[in-house]
C-alpha cells in the first residue's frame, strides 16, 4: 500500500468519524457530564500536538537550538495567556524558527 493509499483511507476514516458524532450522535443527545468534558478536548489535542512536535523538533538538535525553540513555546504561551492573540503566537513562532534556520545553523 503506498503512502498516498493509506492517507486517502485515513481521510475518509476520519470524515465519516466526524459524520457520525455530528449526524448521529448530536451534541445535544449525550450526557451533561460528557457535554461538559468536550470543552477540554481541542486544548489538550493541541497540547499533544506540540508536545510531540517540539520533541521531534528538538531531538537530534543541539542545545542552542533546543532551548531557542523551547522558550519560544513557552513565551508564546504566555502572550496567548495573557493577550489571547493568536496572531502575536504566530509571530513568535516564525521569528523563533528564523533564529534556529538562520542564526544558530
């Protein structure tokens, strides 16, 4: 199976999954509890998805940029934090990402 297979396969997997939940299975027919919960979902799938994209970031990069590109996640946190712009996160990200590319390689 080549790559472009198993990617067309996991994006219909994924439509009919959201299909479901929205078609199916309303927001407004689960539990209290579980209506509750959703709301904690979207930032803790964003926050593994950084997590897992700065250990792959970092691995087998030297320390200088290690601690670059991780403070920088850690600055953007706070700005979004206490801004709530997304636009100032972005902004920190691309200069952190220029300071690693053009700086420190």
């Amino acid at each position: 199976m080549t790559a472009f297979t198993a990617t067309l396969l996991l994006a219909v997997a994924c439509w009919l999954l959201r299909i479901l939940f929205i078609v199916v299975v309303p927001a407004e027919r689960l539990p209290d509890t579980f209506r509750d919960a959703l709301q904690f979902l979207a930032p803790a799938v964003l926050a593994s998805l950084v997590a897992v994209g700065l250990v792959g970031a970092v691995r087998g990069s030297d320390l200088s940029a290690a601690l670059v590109m991780v403070g920088a996640i850690g600055v953007a946190g706070l700005v979004v934090r206490r801004t709530g712009s997304l636009a100032l996160a972005v902004g920190i990200g691309a200069l952190a990402a220029l300071v690693v590319d053009l700086v420190l390689s």
